[in-house]
C-alpha cells in the first residue's frame, strides 16, 4: 500500500447525506417495486384507471368536438340521437364484465388454494406475479370503469348527447373482453399443470443468476481466494427488525466502508433469516461507527418478512424441492412430479456452475478489503437441491435413477475438480441408500449410471478426495 492510499485510509471521512438519502430511497424503491408487481394491485390498477380515464376524456371531447363520431356511419351505430341505448348498452356491459370479475376471482382463489395444497405454498409468490393474471383483471376492470366514467355524458337535458365513439369503443372493449375469457381459461388450465409451475419456477431462478452472475465462468478461472483481516477492535452490528435477508446493495456496503475507513464482514447472507437484536455483521475499526453510521451502513439491507428472488438463488431451488417432496412423499406417491423437479433442478445447477460466482471479498482501493459478503455456492446449492430428495427417494428406483441421470447431467459441463468430486460422493450415497431395500436387478442399473459418472472423474484426471 502506497503513503498516499495509507493516509486515504485512516483519514476520517463522513459520507455527504444526500447520495446517501438518495442510495436509502433507491433500496426502498426497488423493495417496494418487486413486491408490488407480484401481486394483484398495481398492473390491474393502472390498467383500470387508464380505460377510466380514457373514457372520462373521450367522452368529453365528443361533446366538444363533433367531428369524433361524425366518421362513424349510422350502419354501425343506428341510434345516433337515442341515449337511451347508449345509456342501456354501457350499463349493461358493466354490471356484465363485474358479474365475469367475480367468477374470474373465484377462479384465482381456488387455483391458488389448490397450488398450495397440492404442491407447495412458497410456489403461490410466482402464481400472484403472473403477468397473464394481472393483464386479465386489468382489462376487465378497466372496462368496467370505461363505461362507469362515460355513463355521465349520456344525457336527455338540456339536448340529447350521444358520444358515439365512446360507446362504440365500449363495445369493442366487450369483444376483447370475451375472447380474453377464453385466453384466461386455457392460461389457467395450463398454469396449475406441475410441469408449467416448475418451469416457471425454474426460468425465474435462472433470470436471478443472469442477474447476480451475469459473466460466464471461463476453463482457467481460479476460485476466489481469502484476503487477510484486518486486526482491530470490532464492533458487532445487530438487526433492528427481524426477517429474511432479501437484497443487499453491495456496492452501497463498499462505498460507506471506504467513506468511514472500516471493514465490514457480514454474519449472515441473502436468504438468512435474522432475528431482531441478533449481529448481522462486524465493523473492524469500532471507534470509527457512529450511531449514524451504523444506522447508514443497515440502510443498505432489505429484511422482510419472506424470501423473495431478487438475489436468493436458493430460493427457487426451495420452491421446487417442495414440490418434489411433497410429490414422493407415502400420501401422494407421484415420481413422475419429483422427475420433473429434479430435471428442472439440474438445469439450474448447469447454469450456476457455468457462471463467475459473485464476488466476496470486495475491496476499494484494489488492495483494501472493504466488504466480505458470503453467498452460496456450488456445494450449498446442491444440498438444498438434492439431499432432502435423495433422503426421501430410496425407496423409489425411478426418482433415485433421474438423481445420477441429474449428476452426469450437470458433471458434462465445465467443473472443477472438488465440484466433480462433490457429484460423484453424492451419487454413491444414491446407490448406497438404496442398497437396503431395492432388488439386485435394480441396483446394476444404478450401478451402471454410477460408473459412467466415475468414468467422467478418471479420464479428467480427478483424483478421490
């Protein structure tokens, strides 16, 4: 370190407040964006107050400017001068679209329950953000609420009104409204189908690692090596809330490290839960952490009461492993779920594995460690995904042949030696737990699968751990 980056160092600095203020709202925002676009609130919302509006001003503008149904010729609509149809035929495609509104809803309610019963609750999260869903209570809210803000300009006094567009355009929306149903009814006739709910699952997990490991993991790319601590007083920073870890703003971490001259090592990592009072993380350098700093550095984490997937990978690896549980489990006896888990499992694993994990040890200046921020890797992910499943599968050959079928899967791709290694001891306890209970016939198929995974260590020249 040169004289210069020293003095930087242990230099007292105090961060400006405003990048601050500004850092805290953005962290906030982003909560409060993700959990409102995965629910029935905010697209529906929007959607049905812009038709509302869009009634409200079209129907207004026609009574000002006449040209805006003079294009449209009495062969379309006859009753020019008759309010009373207008008015007949916008109330009756509102009190029509809320009577489908209802049925739409009781439709939600028990797909959702029977998701949640059938397979697993965590699993209702990526229901509630279909976009599907919310477009289609949008749509017919928003036609609801077109024909309620035009309903007024309808009038017989002081001179018949008619806005024909209006009511034309109303009408055009009931039409759309009645082959949206049917898209709706097959969309939902799909959705609750497991293969549809695992892959969905399985293409949102994958879009967090593109996101939080966007850089592909090249052949000669050397794991990430510890960087000495620094030796000084420490100062334990607790939670002032409990729940789940579900974002940090790592480079918010970083730039208040640097700001005050501290080192900030997390206990706990995205996806941890944290009761309140209970250290999150210690400050090297404690007689630096002010109250005002230690409430700075807190801003930089969401903790909420669920896990969300806005960086926790392992989250919908749980949401799958539920579902296969629940699948092999004596009361529903259904391998062909758990199969179907288990690839969609393997496919995110297979992407994990060929990306740069996200960094850890995060430093500013290049030679200053700032910021030690665990994530799981490899090894932790393939215990949530596999463990509890091979546990649960030893009495179901098919299930325990996808298992070596998923570790060969996985072992084709660029991995490192302890990773292969990794597979290859978890394979043997597939065979190993199966042992007991399962005939000789089948246990040469596991066998056969077994060895060819081990056939793949010997020619890479992987040695046994």
């Amino acid at each position: 370190m040169t004289g210069r980056e020293r003095f930087q160092e242990f230099r007292p600095r105090v961060p400006p407040k405003k990048p601050t203020m500004h850092k805290r709202l953005s962290l906030l925002l982003r909560s409060a964006v993700y959990a409102l676009r995965g629910g029935f609130l905010i697209r529906p919302l929007v959607i049905a107050l812009f038709l509302g509006g869009v009634g409200a001003i079209l129907s207004f503008a026609e009574e000002y400017v006449p040209a805006l149904n003079a294009w449209i010729p009495e062969v379309l609509f006859p009753a020019h001068q008759d309010p009373q149809v207008a008015q007949t035929i916008l109330s009756t495609i509102a009190s029509s679209i809320m009577t489908v509104v209802s049925i739409i809803f009781a439709i939600l309610l028990m797909t959702l329950t029977l998701a949640s019963t059938q397979f697993s609750p965590r699993i209702l999260v990526s229901f509630v953000r279909d976009r599907s869903t919310q477009w289609t209570l949008g749509i017919f809210l928003g036609t609801f609420c077109f024909c309620i803000a035009a309903l007024p300009a309808v009038r017989f006094q002081p001179h018949p009104f008619v806005p024909v567009a209006t009511v034309l355009t109303a009408m055009s929306l009931a039409v759309l409204c009645v082959g949206w149903l049917i898209f709706f009814i097959n969309h939902i006739s799909q959705s609750i189908s497991v293969n549809h709910i695992v892959d969905r699952i399985a293409r949102e997990t994958e879009l967090v690692i593109d996101d939080l490991m966007p850089n592909p993991r090249g052949p000669s790319e050397r794991p990430e090596h510890a960087t000495p601590f620094r030796e000084a007083r420490e100062r334990l920073i607790v939670s002032p809330r409990s729940g789940y870890i579900r974002f940090i703003d790592a480079a918010y971490l970083v730039e208040c490290a640097k700001s005050y001259g501290v080192q900030i090592v997390l206990a706990r990592r995205v996806g941890h839960f944290v009761p309140a009072g209970v250290p999150i993380m210690r400050v090297a350098e404690a007689g630096r952490v002010t109250p005002e700093c230690e409430v700075r550095i807190l801003s930089a984490f969401d903790i909420g009461p669920a896990r969300t997937l806005q960086q926790d990978v392992e989250f919908g690896v749980i949401q799958i492993v539920d579902v296969a549980l629940r699948a092999i489990s004596p009361a529903i006896n259904d391998p062909s779920t758990a199969i179907s888990c288990i690839d969609q499992l393997s496919r995110i694993l297979i992407r994990f594995a060929t990306r740069t994990p996200p960094r850890t040890y995060l430093h500013a200046p290049p030679h200053v460690l700032r910021v030690v921020l665990p994530w799981i890797d490899f090894e932790g992910l393939l215990d949530t995904a596999f463990e509890q499943i091979r546990h649960y599968s030893k009495n179901d050959i098919a299930v325990s042949l996808r298992l070596i079928r998923a570790f060969e899967d996985i072992a084709s791709v660029e991995l490192r030696p302890n990773e292969l290694q990794s597979l290859v001891r978890r394979a043997r306890r597939v065979v190993d737990g199966c042992e007991e209970n399962r005939a000789e016939s089948d246990m040469l198929k596991l066998r056969e699968r077994l060895a060819r995974l081990e056939s793949r260590m010997s020619a890479l020249g992987v040695r046994e751990a």
